[in-house]
C-alpha cells in the first residue's frame, strides 16, 4: 500500500520548468498539457504568491480527450507552434504529466519541422519543483551554450538565482547584489531573471559564480567550472561571503572597508538592540521553522547559533513529512513558527498563541517590495526586528485590561483549586512563551474559575481544566 502524503507543498518538475523557462525574457514556453494545468501554474498560484496577474509567455496546447485517448498530442502541438513562430522568442515545448502518460515525445517531429523549437521533458511525475529547477538550468546551458572556451572577465559575478515561485525573492535578490557590489565585484548577469537566451553562454565569463538556493542551481553551477559561493545568512555567513568577494575580485581592502562600514551602518540596529533590555528576551524564546532548505538551514543557523534563541525544530519542507510537523507543532507550540500556509492552518486548529511568520510557499502573501530580506545583513535585522516587535504585541495582549461592559460585571463566586488541577495548570503554564507566562497563568486560571462556576462546580479539576485548554 502506498504513503499518504499530507498537505503536499511541494510542486512538481513541470511547475519548476514553467516557471524557469518562462523568467527569461525572450522565451515562450508551450506547455503540452490541458488548459487546467495552464490556468493553475501560469494564472491562479502566479497571482497569489508572485503577485503576477498571470505569465505572458506561456501557451498550452489544450489537450483534451480526444488527444488523450486516441489521436496523441502531435497535431495539436504542430498548431501551436504555427501560432506563435513569428513571436521572435525562442520556443520551447515542455512535457507536463497528462502527456507524458501517454508517450508524447515530440523530439523526432521537432527535428524535422521546427528546428530551433526546443523540447523539454519535464519528467513532471518524477521530479519535484527544486530538482526539476536544477536541471532546467543546467539544460538551458546545455542547449544554448555557444560552445566557445571561457572568457573570464577579473572581478565579474553572475547570480543563479530565482525562478518564478521563489518565497520572497525580490528582497533576498537586492540584498545579494548590494552585497555583491559593496564588496568590489561587478555584477555580470542574474541569471534566469534579468537575463535573455543570449546570456546563458556568457555566465561561464563571470569570474566568480553566486548560487543563492541551495535547493537548486549546483547542477549549473558545476559545468560553468567557475569559484562557486552561496547567498548568506546572519551575521557571520555575511562577513565570510563580503570577503570571499573581495578576495576573488581582487579587491581585498574594499571589501574590508565594506565590512566596517555595515557594521556601523546597516548592522547598528541589531547592535542596538543586543544592548537593549530585549537582548534579555532572546535565550527565552523558542522557535521553529518548517520552510525550504535554503530558509530552514539559515534561520536556524543565525536565531539558534548567533542569537542564542531555542530552536524547537528545523524541517526542510521537500523532505519533511508534514504529519509529523503537524504533531510536532502541536506538542512543542513554539513561541515563532517561521512556516507555510500548512503550519499556519496547524496552528489554527490548535488555537495556538504562536505568532507566525510567513517563510516560503505555498501561501497568499506579497513579497514585491523589497524590505523583508532573509538573507544577508539586511535580513538579520529584518528578523530580530520582527522578533522584537512581536514580543512586544505579546505583551500588550497580555495586559491586564479592564473591559467596558454594558451593565454590572458578574461576580463569579469563589472557587477551590484540586491539588492536581494546580500541577496541570503549571505544566501548561511552563510551556508557554517565557515574557508571558504570568499574565498567560493568570488568564487561564481566571477563565478555569469561570468555567467551574459555569457548571456550578466550587472546585477546579483536571477535567474543567482540560476542556478550555
């Protein structure tokens, strides 16, 4: 019997090829699939995650049963094509799971008609959306490299970096090439975004090579046989990332002086904020994080290793089994859960007081404007930031408040505490974010005397206890 895999987040490889192929900007993808599987990656998920109304370059072939169940999808990719070959893009055909069950291969009929349409087998039923992203790239080198040797330009750097569909990429992008820039080396290409089909056969010209995901791009990476680092977190990533620039470029003491001066500058929040009474907060605060591997390596890496907070856990969410995070989220109730929509719902059932920061797809969220980096400097003070004022709303939420009430308050009468209820409510107690422990006793003590009364009941049992908590 096969495995139940629970809210799936993870995408498929022929997701993973629309939204490579179709970031650069003089490509039309033809996607050989049903005009659902269009209407869902090139229109509805677009909308909702990149904030793009819906992808311009990208055109099914509308398979229907017919092409399914008899005919094959031959004749109606030949149509397509015919529609758009005097775009002035390049084309390229990919393979989505409707035909690939049914064996359309379109190489043989590619060769003799259309040569310079391009076919890519998406392998959509066997690849999920990083590895179909890792080998997309490395296929547009191979397909449209120029074939001539290397030409390196000193002191160049190229970026491998977002597709469609990368979680906040807008702002990790700019924070890498400030980086990039303010450490001495010259930005060469970003590569598929900002680039053209042109530019593939030029990134093996850029002295030095920037992957930022670790969840895809090394498969490139490795052909172009160029020094390759990847996009940083926290604060000693950074530092190491600005002077490995500065030294492959040539450019040693800019990229020191580079360093000094985002220490006085775009680091002096957090240093302000470490010396702070908040800096008492951080060893108290428990965290988790359930997103891509990039994110999840990365926040771990600088809240639990360089800020001394707790990390309860870290789950790459391609690998991770979501039943588990589910169960694990439930039992730890972490102070922060740095997450997707998935866990957020987690949370929602659980009525959880966690407060939860978006951190990577799927998810209806904005990220276009470009101040909530991750990564890099910018995105360490971004997260203490955030951290900071939401402990902040903790504790206001937890004021003691008297309300306004339309009439007499009533009086709830006094009410006993049985010894084991008094042992239940501190356990919970304890698991509760440290900064609000004793507003959060407090209130569920006042609820538990509430509902005892309720029921008419003079003491607090384990039972009242559990039936509002």
């Amino acid at each position: 019997m096969g495995k139940t895999i629970r809210d799936e987040s993870t995408a498929s490889a022929y997701w993973a090829a629309v939204n490579t192929f179709c970031a650069l900007e003089n490509v039309h993808v033809i996607a050989d699939a049903p005009v659902g599987c269009y209407n869902l990656v090139g229109v509805a998920v677009m909308d909702y995650t990149d904030a793009v109304p819906y992808l311009e370059n990208l055109t099914p072939t509308s398979l229907t049963e017919r092409e399914i169940a008899s005919s094959g999808s031959s004749e109606i990719v030949q149509e397509t094509i015919e529609k758009l070959k005097d775009s002035g893009k390049q084309l390229i055909l990919i393979s989505s799971a409707e035909s690939e069950m049914i064996g359309s291969d379109h190489e043989s009929m590619l060769r003799m008609k259309y040569p310079s349409v391009r076919f890519f087998p998406s392998n959509s039923l066997g690849e999920n959306e990083w590895q179909g992203r890792d080998r997309s790239l490395a296929w547009l080198f191979d397909q449209f490299d120029d074939g001539r040797p290397p030409v390196v330009e000193p002191g160049t750097v190229s970026i491998i970096g977002p597709t469609y569909g990368c979680f906040n990429s807008p702002s990790d992008l700019a924070e890498i090439k400030r980086l990039i820039t303010g450490a001495g080396a010259t930005l060469r290409h970003v590569y598929p975004f900002e680039s053209r089909v042109e530019d593939i056969s030029e990134l093996k010209n850029s002295d030095m090579i920037v992957v930022m995901y670790h969840e895809f791009g090394e498969q490139l990476a490795a052909r172009l046989g160029r020094p390759v680092l990847h996009a940083p977190f926290g604060l000693e990533e950074s530092a190491e990332f600005i002077m490995e620039i500065g030294r492959l470029a040539g450019n040693p003491e800019k990229a020191a002086g580079f360093l000094r001066e985002e220490k006085r500058t775009t680091l002096r929040p957090l240093w302000d904020l470490w010396r702070g009474p908040q800096s008492e907060w951080f060893p108290t605060i428990r965290f988790g994080v359930a997103a891509g591997k990039s994110y999840s390596r990365g926040i771990e890496k600088f809240l639990s290793g360089e800020m001394g907070m707790q990390c309860l856990f870290s789950h790459d969410s391609a690998e991770a089994d979501n039943s588990l995070i589910r169960e694990e989220i439930m039992q730890k109730q972490p102070q922060f859960l740095f997450g997707r929509m998935p866990d957020k719902i987690y949370l929602a059932e659980i009525d959880a007081r966690t407060r939860f920061i978006p951190s990577g797809f799927p998810g209806t969220i904005v990220r276009r404007a470009l101040g909530t980096p991750f990564m890099g400097h910018s995105g360490a003070v971004w997260m203490i930031q955030e951290i900071v004022n939401a402990l902040y709303d903790t504790l206001f939420n937890f004021l003691p408040i008297t309300r306004r009430q339309k009439g007499a308050a009533v009086q709830t009468p006094p009410v006993s505490w049985a010894p084991e209820a008094n042992a239940m409510l501190e356990e919970i107690v304890r698991k509760a974010p440290f900064i609000s422990q004793i507003s959060f006793g407090r209130e569920l003590k006042r609820k538990a005397e509430a509902h005892a009364a309720s029921k008419g009941r003079d003491t607090v049992t384990p039972e009242l206890l559990r039936e509002i908590s």
